[in-house]
C-alpha cells in the first residue's frame, strides 16, 4: 500500500443499539467512535476471489465506475452487497451507488494474507461513488457484524432456554423411568430366582427361547394326535349309529366294545386336550417372561438415553451459560482496529 502524501483527520460516530437483548437489562447505549482519515493517494479498482487472492484481470469497466474505497480491519465475514443495502446506512446510500452495488462486481474486496495483516481482523475494501457513501458502506458493515453479533447473541439465549426447558423435563420423567426399570427388574430376578437358579441373564434368556420351542413342537404333535382322535371317534360312531357293516347286524357284544371304545377315546381326547392346556401355559409363562425382559430392558435402555441426554444437555448449558458470560455489552459491538477508516480515490482506467 502506498504511504499517504496527505491525511485529514475526521471524526464519525455511529451507534449500535443492542437494546433488550440482554434479559433485564437496560437499552445498551455503548457507541463505536469511528475515525475517518481522509487520503489523497490514489487506489486502484481491485477485486479478489473468496479466498482474497487478487483477480486483476476480472476488473472489468461497468457503466458505473468507484470514485472512493473506503479500507477497515474489522473481524467480520465477508457480506453480500444486498445484505449491506438492507441496513439502515445502506438505505440512506445514494440512488447511484444502490446501483453501483447491484450491478458492477468488485464492490467489495476482503484482502489475503499479504500486505497489511492484523491479528484477529480482516481486511476489507469498500467501494463507492463519492466519498460519503465510502463512509456509509463503512457504516454499513459496522450494522452488518453489530446485527450478526446480536444474532449469535439471540441464538445463544434461545438455545438456553430451550436447554433448561429439555434439562427440566428430563429430570422430572427421569425418576418415574427409574422407578419403572427397578420393578421389572426386580421382577426379572424373582422369576429367574424360582425358574432358573440365577442363571445368567443370556443363558436365562436362551433357555426361556428353548421352551418355547419345545412347546411349540409338542402342541403340533398333540394337534397331530388330537385330530386322529377325532376321526376315530367319528367312525366308531358312524359303526355305532348303524349298528351294522357290510349288511350285518353287530352282535351285543360287539356294540359294547365299540361303547367301550368311545369311552377310551373320549378319555384320551380329554388327555390330549389337557397336555395341550399345559403345553401353551408353559409357552405363555416362558413368552411372559421373555417379554418382561425385553420391557426391562427397554426400560434400562431409555434410562440410559435420559441421562446422557441429562449430561449431554447440562454440560452444553455450561457452555452457552459461558459463551453468554462473555458476551457483554461491549462484545456485542464489532471489532474496528483503531475505530478507523480509511478512505482513499480510486483511479480506474478506461
């Protein structure tokens, strides 16, 4: 950068409110003094890539043309020329260098890591059509970072809030989940006490599995041989009914067997029917206790959740309450190295 041949000093001031952002407090009055050094040494029209890497072969003569560029360290983000205009410097700029700014590229420059370099700011190029609307794209940016600090600010105080709400909804639930693991847990353990003599929750598990498949090869076997019971019977009937077979009367002594043969299959349908009974109550205990377990387990499983989201969310509450601490009134305004601005012509060749 070349050294200025001549310097005016001139002094701005310009406000960023941060009224209501901090809970119970008063409007914030704190101001940024801006120092305007007014050079005669004359610029050339430069653009730069996303990356500050200077792109001289893009600058390309618009219909309109800067006159000024007004040069600021501010530890800022590079903004878009339409989110400068939506500010309330923006607004004020004049008709022309609105236009400037929405047609012509390379109005706004955020310089690398070479020439002037300040720790913890940027260095950025603002482009104008006068020298006061220089001044009013300076004041521009500053409403831009004050906006985006005040924003960062809100986020904070909402994701706080949002935080204690979910850290007191958890704590509120969590005792009754507990509560709830505790009892199907207890219970758990009474039924592997009487069934399973302490086994190990797994080997527990893969012996209640192992059950119910016995009975459910038991229960098709029974079906199996209640169905034959009942064909037996239908035929013994049939033959009873009739009392006869192939045209010939049965003798009484025959009709008493098949009476008695009624009688046996009737009481082996009843033994069926009753080892059916047992078999699906032992597959209803084992099924219970399996879905026990599982409820425990599931129990277990959002206690767990709860309290790591318990520990998770207290332990980001302890940071945004950190984050918060240190954003004061004072953080809340942008970082200017030295308040000053800089503004110089701007020579462009046709």
């Amino acid at each position: 950068m070349i050294k200025s041949r001549k310097l005016r000093l001139v002094m701005a001031l310009i406000s960023v409110c941060t009224c209501g952002l901090v809970l119970g407090a008063e409007p914030n009055e704190a101001k940024i003094e801006l120092k305007y050094e007014i050079s005669d040494d004359e610029q050339e029209w430069l653009m730069t890539d996303k990356r500050g890497n200077i792109e001289k072969d893009r600058v390309v003569a618009g219909l309109i043309k800067p006159s000024h560029v007004a040069e600021l360290f501010i530890s800022s983000y590079l903004p878009s020329a339409e989110i400068l205009l939506e500010t309330s410097a923006g607004k004020n700029m004049s008709e022309q260098q609105r236009r400037f700014l929405t047609t012509t590229a390379g109005t706004i420059s955020m310089i690398g890591p070479y020439g002037k370099s300040i720790r913890g700011y940027r260095h950025f190029r603002l482009y104008a059509i006068s020298e006061d609307d220089a001044k009013k794209m300076a004041q521009s940016m500053l409403e831009y970072r004050a906006n985006d600090l005040i924003a960062d600010y809100e986020r904070c105080l909402a994701q706080r809030k949002e935080l204690e709400e979910k850290i007191t909804d958890i704590k509120k639930e969590l005792p009754e989940k507990q509560k709830q693991a505790k009892a199907a847990e207890s219970k758990c353990m009474e039924i592997k006490d009487s069934r399973y003599f302490s086994l190990p929750d797994s080997d527990a598990i893969k012996k209640a599995k192992e059950t119910m498949l016995q009975m459910d090869k038991m229960l098709d076997v029974l079906e199996i041989e209640f169905a034959g019971i009942q064909e037996k019977l239908k035929s013994i009937e049939k033959f009873r009914s009739t009392k006869s077979l192939g045209g010939h009367r049965f003798s009484d002594e025959t009709l008493d067997k098949l009476d008695q043969m009624i009688v046996e299959q009737m009481i082996e349908r009843r033994s069926v029917e009753a080892r059916k009974k047992a078999a699906l109550k032992i597959q209803s205990r084992e099924k219970g206790f399996l879905d026990l377990f599982s409820q425990k387990s599931s129990l277990e499983a959002r206690v767990r959740t709860s309290r790591k989201s318990l520990n998770d969310s207290e332990r980001r509450l302890y940071e945004i309450e950190r984050v918060l601490s240190d954003m004061g009134p004072d953080k809340l305004l942008p970082k200017v190295f030295q308040n000053k601005v800089t503004i110089y012509p701007v020579r462009v060749e046709d």
